[in-house]
C-alpha cells in the first residue's frame, strides 16, 4: 500500500478530536492551486509558525515549524487533486492534529476547500477542544485568503 493510501484507508475522525472545515473559490486552474500549496507554503499561508526545515522522504513532506517556544514537524503526502499532513512526533501544539487540502475546478477557477480535526489531548476535552478548532479555523481561513489572494 502506497503511504498516500495509508491515509486514504484511515478511520473518520474519532470522536475526541474536532472537525473544521472551510472553502474558497480561488480564481486559478488547479494546476496553478497545486504548484501554489507545496509543503512549506502551506505553513506560511497558515500564519502560525515559522518553517525551518523541510525535508523530503519518498511521498512524503516533512515540515518542521516553530513559533514562540512551540516547535512541531507536519508530515505532508499528496492526493489526488490534494494534499494531507498531520503531525507527527512528540512536539506541536495539538495531541492530534490531521488536514487536508482539495481543489476541484469550478467556473473559471477551483474550489478548494481545507478539513482539519485538532485535539489537545486535555482534562475538559469539550472546552479545549473546541477553542483549539476555533483557533484551528482561523488559521485555515487565514490560508485559504492568501491563496486566493496570490493567485486571483
């Protein structure tokens, strides 16, 4: 099994972890919103780290971010009209953290559209959870707009 369809066969989000999910129209083909979102861009189009190393390994991106003390390294692999990371490792932010990135053309552009599930892994679960999401939207948000914005 290729490690793309490794994450492909995983299970839905478990119930512990939040699910957000935003989407843009960007006014660019998708093979332009593809060579636009390499690993690192990503990172930076997020807003809340600083890339400092990446290094690839087969199919797969590693990524690793640092921000105010807090260091955490993204495995990124593609997909099909896509991209999927998470974290990996004993350092980030989140317990558990996945998303992925789609484009699907649309009109005169592409619809992308960013699906994350964060979990901190904390006592109050439903309350840090959920702020964790919260802020988690944002910064997927925040990375959709500047994409939109580089390439329309």
């Amino acid at each position: 099994m290729s490690p793309g369809m490794l994450f492909s066969a995983l299970a839905p989000t478990p119930p512990s972890m939040r699910e957000v999910s935003v989407d843009r129209f960007v006014a660019a083909r998708p093979a332009e919103i593809e060579r636009a979102l390499s690993p690192a861009e990503v990172v930076e189009y997020e807003g809340s780290f600083r890339v400092l190393e990446v290094e690839a390994d087969g199919d797969a991106t590693f990524v690793t971010a640092g921000a105010s003390g807090i260091g955490v390294t993204l495995r990124f692999e593609p997909r099909e009209n896509g991209l999927r990371y998470e974290q990996v490792g004993d350092a980030g932010p989140f317990d558990a953290m996945w998303t992925e990135l789609d484009w699907t053309p649309e009109n005169e552009g592409a619809r992308v559209t960013a699906r994350s599930a964060v979990s901190l892994g904390l006592p109050l679960a439903t309350v840090t959870d959920r702020v964790a999401a919260w802020k988690r939207r944002g910064e997927l948000d925040r990375a959709l707009d500047a994409l939109a914005t580089d390439l329309g």
